[in-house]
C-alpha cells in the first residue's frame, strides 16, 4: 500500500516535469533550425555585401539602376516602335 502511493505521489510530482522538459526540448530544436537559417542568410547577406562594396559593382549599380554615365559619354535611348 506504500509502495502504491509513493509511485502516485512520484507520478504527481515527476509527469508535470516532463511535460515540461518535453515542450522546452520543442522549443530548444525550432530555435536551433532557426538559427541555422539566420546563420545561413547572414552569410549570403555578408557575401553580397563584400561583392556589392566592389567599384566594378558600384559602377554597375549607378548605370543599370540609377541611369549615370561617365564624363564625355552620351546616353542613347531607343525609340518605341509604334505598332499598326
């Protein structure tokens, strides 16, 4: 009979605990793939910052998306076909 209500009185005590350890464990393995994806975007992030600091690139950027040209250079801007 002792013996029976210390495994209850265990099982009271011990199951709340473990539901508790089983939940941070959850917690603990979405946190850590998190982390590995963060890891793995701040390096891509890091990498195309290093490629972007270049004046090759600094000079692509200015004249692809911000229309500049150097010094003497003329811009030549095709005419839109007209359509019948």
């Amino acid at each position: 009979m002792l013996v029976g209500v210390l495994c209850g009185l265990m099982l009271m005590i011990v199951a709340p605990k473990l539901k508790i350890i089983y939940q941070m464990n959850g917690q603990r393995y979405r946190l850590e793939q998190e982390k590995k994806e963060l890891e793995m975007k701040n390096q891509e992030l890091k990498a195309r910052l290093k490629e972007m600091d270049s004046v090759v690139a600094i000079e692509k950027i200015a004249r692809e998306q911000l229309g500049m040209v150097k010094k003497g250079e003329k811009i030549i801007i095709p005419l839109k076909e007209e359509r019948p």
